[in-house]
C-alpha cells in the first residue's frame, strides 16, 4: 500500500512539475446550433444546422516563456458538427487527393481548423502547421457574419463554377510556413505563408498543392484596412485569390466594404461587399449586401441580401435570427441553406440558433 503511495506521489509531482513548465494552457470552443432553412425553385430543406453565427469548434493551446522576450506555443482547433457530433474533414496536401473521407466527418474529430507550433519574439512569429491562408482572412474579419451561415460571405462562397470553397486552399493550407510580423509598428500588420503540396518530383502535377501568400494591413482608431493576395499551382490551372478591405468604427456602428478579385485557370470572377454591425444595448443587427459574378458563358451574377439579429444572453451565450435573399442572373444557380433552384432561380434561407463559447 505504501509502494502504491509513494508511486501515486511521484506521478503527481511529475505532473505538476510538467505543468508548471508550460506557462499557460487553455481549453476552448464554441458551440452553435441552427434550427435552419432554405427554400428554391426547384425544392426547400429544412435541417438542424451548426456555425450558422460562429463556427463550432474545440481546441487546446498553450503558451511557454523561454525568457529573453521569445516564446514557444501551440494550438490545436477542431471542427465540430454540433447537430449531429461528427468532426469536420481536412486536407494533407492540399490537393483534391488529400481530402481524407469521402463524407465529412466521418473520419472523426480532426485538427483541421488549426494545428500549429510557433516561435515569436521581437521579431515576430513563425508559425508551422495547418492555418488560415492570408487571403481569406479579410473574407471573414471584415465579414459581419464571418463567413457563416445563410448570411456568409458572398465572396467567400462563390458561384458557378468557381466556388472557392470547393478549393482545398480556398480557407485554409496544410504544411504551411508562415511568418507574422511583430506589434508595435504603428499599426502596421501583416503575414506571409508558404504552403507546401509534398508531391514528388518530376511529374506534371509535382507542383499541385504548393503556393504563396501575403496579407498587409494597418489598424489605427477607427481605421482598419488590409489587402490579401495568394496563388496555388495546379497542373489543370492555377488558383489565385486577391482582395482589399476596410472597417470604420464608428460610435454608432461598424462600418465594412470588400472587393475580390479570383481566378482558377482560365476563369476569372470578381466580387464586393459593404455591411455593417450596429450594436443597440445587448442587442447586435448585422446587415450586408454583395454581388459575385464569373466570366462564364452568360456570366452568371448572384447578388445576396441578409440581416441578423443577435441578442447577447451574457458574454458568452447569444441567440440569434438571420435571413438572405440571394437572387441570379446570366444562367446562375446559386442557392441558400442546402436547396436547389433553377437557373436564374431566386432562394431565401434563415438561420434561429443558439451560440455558446467556453
């Protein structure tokens, strides 16, 4: 009993001699929930829905203080389908290859939002793992609905043809090197990353998968205006994203504009956003309204208008109500909350939910 004691008593201290190494660690997450629709020409669905206002996610990241002004971190981020429990698919090689199960989810809970080992100092970060790509970033910050649910991001979601959701590098690489320069620059912000495809040499498609990116902002005020571009090769056409946005903080409202530029292969799209974010006591109205269009045969255009209102419970837990109007043009079939609609076809969808974070 007392070898049992003593052994109890060495394990306990090894383990918090372990944590007192790490400076801090943090669980997180974010739980969101949906009772949601979406109605077409063609047919309607209405589903229980996940990440309709914040995605869904759990994650694990830690901080260690290695003195002298640098550190070492980590953070791992995982998908979760809150509706029904499943995780959320990732990619290894950012190639179609690499896209794990064939239905999301079904492999179980991955990293796939981020899993990442860093360095930083006075001299800025180095990142190494699966990350944001630089050129979606100011999709979703500069997004009142941060790219979700029916009010998402018109220019995250795209349209006929080049969807940039449907590019494994559309949010997000694996086998990303990314550099973020350090504060205190007067506002000046910004990152560059490149992400490896790990095909071998000596093929066609031994590039497939690989790309470089930036991101150069400035944030002062009220101000806060950055511009993002990245190209990923491919045997069958490259994929390359660009785009400029801004916010003006006011003291009424947050004020939002986007324009993108995209391009796979030998179609090119272009797209704008303006929106706001208007908080009234403990209560948030989110508006948008944006326009995407392809140089298609017929160039397809969807336009989207949508609004939220939240109402923030405390920090942490809000509810919410959306609803989009999306309507097409020029042969487009872009369609809301898992519905189908002709060509030219309009679709409607909302989003009643319920947000929790830890």
């Amino acid at each position: 009993m007392k070898k049992t004691h003593v052994a109890a008593a060495c394990c306990l201290a090894l383990a918090c001699g372990c944590a007192a190494a790490q400076s801090s660690v943090t669980l997180f997450g974010i739980v969101d929930t949906s009772l949601s629709h979406g109605s077409g020409s063609v047919s309607s669905k209405t589903y229980l829905a996940n990440s309709a206002y914040n995605s869904s996610r759990l994650g694990f990241r830690g901080t260690e203080d290695l003195g002298g002004g640098m550190s070492a971190s980590f953070w791992l981020e995982a998908g979760v389908a809150s509706d029904d429990g499943q995780g959320s698919a990732t990619n290894q090689n950012n190639q179609a290859s690499g896209a794990g199960a064939a239905v999301a989810g079904r492999q179980g809970l991955t990293f796939n939002r981020r899993a990442t080992v860093s360095l930083a100092g006075g001299w800025g970060e180095l990142r190494l793992g699966r990350d944001y790509v630089p050129q979606f970033w100011n999709l979703t910050l500069f997004d009142p609905f941060n790219a979700n649910g029916v009010g998402g991001n018109q220019l995250v979601n795209g349209t006929n043809g080049l969807n940039v959701t449907s590019q494994p590098v559309g949010v997000r690489a694996s086998n990303n090197i990314g550099y973020f320069l350090p504060g205190g620059l007067g506002g000046v912000y910004g990152q560059l990353n490149y992400y490896l495809g790990e095909n071998n040499s000596g093929t066609p498609t031994s590039a497939d998968g690989r790309g470089v990116g930036f991101r150069l902002g400035y944030a002062k005020g009220p101000i806060n205006v950055a511009v993002a571009s990245g190209t990923t090769k491919y045997a069958t056409g490259d994929f390359r994203q660009s785009n400029l946005a801004g916010q003006w903080d006011t003291a009424v409202a947050k004020f939002v504009a986007q324009v993108s530029r995209d391009r796979l292969g030998a179609v090119h799209a272009r797209g704008w956003l303006v929106g706001a974010i208007v908080p009234i006591g403990a209560n948030d109205i989110h508006a948008t309204y944006a326009r995407y269009r392809t140089d298609l045969a017929g160039t397809p255009e969807s336009g989207k208008f949508a609004i939220s209102y939240v109402h923030n419970l405390s920090k942490r837990t809000a509810v919410y109500a959306t609803y989009a109007r999306l309507t097409n043009s020029g042969g487009a079939t872009q369609t809301l909350g898992g519905s189908v609609t002709a060509a030219n076809g309009n679709s409607t969808g909302y989003d009643l939910g319920v947000r929790h974070s830890f």
